[in-house]
C-alpha cells in the first residue's frame, strides 16, 4: 500500500557557508532554454495533488490463499462493498486477480480482508506487481499533463500517468511516469520512444519498479548536464561550477567504448532537495563558452548506474532507424526470387499496362508502379537467358514466358530491348495460340446483293 504524499509547500534548503556571493555571480551569467514564469499557490497545490493521486491510484490487487474449489462469484461476493472491474479466479493457484474502481477502493479492501479468513483460510492481499511502467525523461519543462498523455497513450491503455512536479515551484521536473494495462503496450512505447526527438531534447525511456517507487523516490537527486563546450574534459571545472549552492557527492563526465567523450556528465547530491537547487542554478550557467543546459534524470539509480545507462540510451538513440544490414538493391532481390518469378514480376506491368487508367495488352493495369531505369533492360535479357536453360514447369504448368529467345532487335520503340520476346502480332512469344485474324473482305457475286 502506497504512502501518504504530502501536498504542502517545502521550503527551499539554505546554501552551504560562503556560497551565496558565488550563486549572485553565477545568475547573472545564466541563459537558460526555458525561464517559466511564477505560479500561483493554487495552480502548484493542484498539480501536485494530480499527482499524488495518479501515483496512489493502484487499483489491482491479488488474492492469495483461497481454497481450491472457489468460484468467481464467491471472490464478487466477498468484495460486494467494491465495485469490480475485472476478476479472474485462478483455482489450481489459489489465487485472484482484481481490479477495483480506483487506489481508494484497493488500499480499503486491502486493509479489510489481509490475513482475514475464507472458509478457514488466511487470505493474503496486497497490491498486483506491474511490469508496465515507464518512467519517460529529458522532457521539456513546459510540457503540460495533457501534452504527456498525448505523447505516451498512442501505444495502449493506460493505467495511470502523471508528471512529477516541483514541491516549491510547481513547475515539471521533465520528467513523468506512464504505466500501460499491457506489457507489450508498455515495450512499444519505450521502443518508440526512446531517442524520440521532442523539441531541443531528446527523450530517454526507462523501465520502473513500481514496488520500489515510493514517494520520496519520486524525487530524483541526479542531474544530467549537457551542452558542455566542446571536448571539454575537465570534471573538476564542472564540479566547482555546480557546487555553488551544494557539492555533489557524484560528479563524472561520460565517455563512450571507443573513449570519446559523449558530451554530457552527470552528477548525484545528497538529497532530491540539493539536486533541485543545485539544479536551478546551474541551468544556462556560462561555462567555457556555452550554456550548460542542467536536467533532472530519472529518479531511482544512483549517478553511477544513472551515467552507464544513459550512454546506453545515447548509443541507441543515435542508431535509431538503421538496421544492422545494408538495404539490399532491387538486383540482389530479384537474384533472391529466381529467374522465372523475376521474370513475371519485371514484365507483369508491361504486359498489363501502366498508370493513367490505359488498358494494357493482358488486361486492366495492376496495383503496382512499372519499373523503369537504365538497367531494367538488361536485367531483363540476363533473367531471359537464365530462364531458357530451366525447363522445370511451375505451380500451373509451363511459364508462358519461358521460351522467350533473344532474338532480333525490333523497331517497336515503346517495347526497346524487350521486343525480341514478342511476336508479329503483338504478344509474348510462348503463349498457346496467337490471335485469330480478322476475315478477309469478300466481293459479292455477280448478280447478288451485298450481305445477302
């Protein structure tokens, strides 16, 4: 069972003795991307109760202990108090699977029916494990609620799905969490999503355990820092400028396989409270050049573990949409198809007809472009060549192309090179009879009407 979040205000920490005068200098030379506006208490005590109800709406609970010729009316009738939106009674288990209206109703049958008695039997109940959340980072600040829901619920139904926003602020911390009714739902988006584009960012997706996911833990206390200048690789620089306000207890530029920077570094303070102020600090802070841009990462993994999995989560960004093979060329897929199916595929449109609705010589034109270049011709005649030397019969007998001769070169200049397999009437040379000529005229007798 979750617990309780509270919504109040929390006071900003102090800043370490001698600190002050270096956090003035430095907020004169930040340039932040984004410099949100203030917001009203109210709008802050709003988005921060969203969230503590998102986080507390766990609504699916298991059943343990209950004897082995239960039915699934019987588990409806104990939970009659409750209004059940799915149950699914496992008899060889002992065990039910439920989902309620809401968080409330769950921690409520919770707190009524663990360790209590069915038909002699101690009940165990507590909160299903999911394996469906997703914890999406390095979002824009200025991203709404609705802008995440509308980012994270094309891969499936959700089941809950909240930003995690700033206890004195109320601004997003850029970053939120999704969890799917499905797995696979929650696999699609984390692959789709990961190495997305959003803006100036790039977002990063991560798998969540939601049984370790309290309240506190909400809260990252790791900063991810990019825009370093470049080749920068002086870690003791960068930890002197964010240690304005408080030092981090982590702090490690991060390096590729190959030993190449990778551009960004990542640092851990003490506390998710020493990371927020360190954070509103440093973000735009003049640096060598630039302007760092500071963010928060996903809460949860030390800054160790935080650093080797964003440089795995770079690493596939970066190699989002290329395959592990070259694309093959339209030769090397018609060697793979045989001479006999190549044929028929390079020749169907030529026999049928092209675009603009034009009737072709076998009938109305297919579904499919006619294949044109420099190199079909030739393509053609090799496939000719290898398909008169097989005289194996296809699925419906002989291929009517498969006595195509190279032969003479035609003066049809709509056919070019591919006229040697036609005949003097127009078709394919191997077809079974050629066209019936049309009747020759006849003069009328002598003395006889015409028509008669």
């Amino acid at each position: 069972m979750a617990a309780d979040v509270s919504v109040t205000h929390r006071p900003p920490l102090s800043p370490e003795p001698g600190a002050e005068v270096e956090a003035d200098d430095a907020a004169e030379r930040r340039a932040p991307e984004e410099e949100l506006p203030p917001l009203d208490p109210e709008e802050i005590r709003k988005r921060l109760e969203h969230t503590e109800r998102q986080f507390r709406n766990r609504r699916k609970i298991l059943i343990r202990g209950l004897p082995g010729d239960v039915t699934n009316q019987e588990v409806h009738d104990l939970l009659s108090d409750y209004e059940l939106k799915y149950c699914f009674v496992d008899k060889y288990k002992g065990t039910a699977f439920v989902t309620l209206l809401n968080g409330e109703q769950a921690e409520a049958a919770i707190k009524t029916f663990h360790q209590s008695c069915l038909r002699e039997r101690e009940l165990s109940v507590q909160l299903q494990p999911t394996d469906a959340l997703l914890c999406v980072a390095n979002l824009p600040p200025s991203l709404t609620q609705q802008q995440f829901e509308e980012l994270v619920r094309p891969f499936g139904s959700l089941e809950r799905c909240f930003l995690v926003y700033s206890e004195c602020t109320g601004h997003s911390k850029g970053y939120g969490f999704a969890e799917y009714m499905k797995k696979d739902s929650a696999a699609r988006a984390k692959s789709d999503l990961l190495g997305k584009p959003l803006g100036t960012r790039t977002l990063y997706v991560h798998w969540t355990d939601a049984g370790q996911l309290t309240p506190a833990l909400l809260h990252s206390r790791c900063l991810c820092v990019d825009r370093l200048p470049a080749g920068f690789s002086d870690v003791e620089a960068l930890r002197r400028a964010l240690s304005a306000v408080h030092t981090p207890t982590f702090c490690q530029l991060a390096y590729g396989q190959d030993g190449q920077l990778k551009g960004f570094a990542v640092l851990e303070y003490e506390t998710a409270e020493m990371a927020e102020e360190a954070q509103q600090q440093a973000d735009g802070l003049a640096l060598g050049g630039s302007h760092l841009r500071t963010s928060f990462c996903a809460p949860g993994p030390p800054g160790r573990s935080m650093l080797a999995a964003l440089i795995a989560a770079q690493a596939t960004a970066l190699n989002r949409g290329k395959g592990l093979l070259p694309e093959p060329s339209i030769l090397q897929l018609l060697n793979s198809l045989g001479p006999s199916a190549s044929l028929q595929l390079l020749l169907n449109p030529l026999l049928h007809g092209n675009s603009g609705g034009k009737q072709g010589l076998l009938g109305a034109p297919p579904a499919m472009p006619l294949l044109n270049g420099p190199a079909l011709s030739t393509a053609l005649l090799q496939l000719a060549l290898q398909a008169q030397g097989q005289k194996k019969p296809g699925i419906l007998g002989d291929s009517p192309l498969g006595t195509l001769q190279p032969g003479s070169q035609s003066a049809n200049p709509l056919l070019g090179e591919l006229s040697a397999g036609f005949t003097a009437w127009g078709t394919p040379k191997g077809l079974p009879y050629p066209p019936e000529p049309l009747p020759e005229p006849t003069q009328p007798a002598p003395g006889q009407q015409p028509g008669g």
